[in-house]
C-alpha cells in the first residue's frame, strides 16, 4: 500500500499531538482523535498540513461510541496502524472514598484507559488481518508496572493495558499484526500539571536524569515501535522514565 495512515487518540494535544506530528516527518498521513476541543484538532490539521488525513470527535468513556468510531476512521481510511494514547487520571484514596465514589472513579477510568481502546483495536485487528497486516502502539505508563499512592485505578487500568499489548502480540503474529506500547513515567502535558505545580521538587528528584519527559521523548519511541526496521519488537514496552524505575 502506497500511502501510510495512522489514527492517533488524544492527538490534539500532549503526546498525542506531539506523536501526530513526529509520524508527519516518517512519512505518515495522520488522522485524530480528540475529545471536544475542536479548536485544538484544527491546530493540528493546520501544523500536519498535507499530512492531514482528518478528525473524529468522541467521548470515550463511552467504549460503545469509540468502537463506532473506529469502524468509521477504517471504513474512510486506508488505515496501517492505529495509536491508543488518550486517557484520564483521577485520584482516589482507598481510606478516604466512599463505596459509591470508589466504584465510579474505577469505572471511569476502565471506560476510557481500557474498554474504548480495546473496543478500538477489536475493530482494528479484524481490519489489519484481512488487509494482511498492521501496528497497535498503545500509551500506557509507569504505574502499570509499579505502585503508586491514590493512582490505584489508573495503575489497574494501564496493567491491564500493558498485559493485553502482550498477549495480543502472541496472538496475531501470525498475522503480522505488532502490538507494542510504551510506558511513560512523569510527562510535561496537561495531565501532569497539578501534580507538577504542588510537589515539582519531590517528583525530580525521584528522576536521575533530573528532568520529566517531554511529549516529544514519548512520540519519538512510538515513531520508532512504528517503523518497518522494528518489525520483530512485537510485544514490547518501552519504558520512558528517565531511570526512575528498572525492570
């Protein structure tokens, strides 16, 4: 197939964004997902320029609608790969929260971390097999691997991102379908910002490169997971925390 296209969620900002843009200057055209800001999407059209390949609003926690939109973007596109990197973060203390707000706060989180992207890459595999083959780099991240405090549903939810990468990667190789994903520790996005503003020296100093990740280090390993040079790094995660934690 001639022409390469991705379809990166969260693309209209943070790693997303950046990630959307780093796949321009590999050769891809690129389409988005983003939530409601529809200004942001058009930013990003306009920095693609004739790598742009088109946009998709939706709400993910509703996994229904994001499987909806997949097979829109498959049934528009001549999609190759497929980029998992929209999500939420909501604390919870297990002592603090009552039944009621424990239950949501997981919920949610499974929603949007979990269920829409693997309702996302279901409808994906199924497209990529007949095509005869394709790419799932899923954004996953550090507490995936390890505890951390009031993180306790989004570490669930990114585990058990990072465990279904791994199984479906022995899954479909047979059918030349890669599923990777890296797994962030602290990045300088919007997501990050609350915990960056109130305990900034505590956070760096738990790094020993002695800075965040920048959304750019992020993208730059996904573009890397995305090349036809690594096609035997199936199943891998790459670790993207500045030595703040060695598996």
């Amino acid at each position: 197939m001639s022409e390469k296209v991705v379809f990166v969620t969260g693309g209209s900002r943070g790693i997303g964004r950046a990630t959307a843009l780093r796949l321009k200057d590999d050769g891809w055209r690129v389409a988005i997902h983003y939530g409601t800001n529809h200004a942001a999407a058009e930013e990003v059209k306009q920095a693609l320029g004739d790598a742009w390949a088109g946009s998709y609003a939706c709400d993910l926690d509703d996994p229904a609608a994001a499987r909806a939109m997949m097979q829109q973007v498959l049934t528009d596109l001549p999609v190759q790969a497929l980029v998992n990197n929209a999500g939420i973060y909501t604390k919870v203390s297990m002592l603090e929260a009552d039944a009621a707000t424990l239950q949501d706060v997981y919920e949610t989180t499974m929603r949007v971390n979990f269920y829409s992207p693997l309702a996302m890459i279901h409808e994906a595999v199924a497209h990529f097999a007949k095509q005869g083959g394709g790419r799932i780099v899923n954004v996953a991240s550090r507490v995936g691997h390890r505890g951390e405090a009031n993180a306790s549903a989004y570490s669930v939810s990114k585990a058990a991102l990072l465990n279904l990468t791994r199984a479906l990667a022995v899954e479909h190789a047979k059918l030349n379908i890669r599923h990777m994903a890296i797994a962030p520790g602290w990045v300088e996005t919007a997501m990050a910002r609350e915990g960056m503003e109130t305990r900034l020296p505590q956070i760096l100093a738990d790094i020993p490169l002695g800075r965040m990740a920048s959304p750019e280090d992020c993208a730059a390993a996904i573009a890397i997971l995305l090349r036809d040079e690594t096609e035997y790094m199936s199943g891998i995660v790459i670790d993207i925390n500045g030595a703040s934690y060695l598996r």
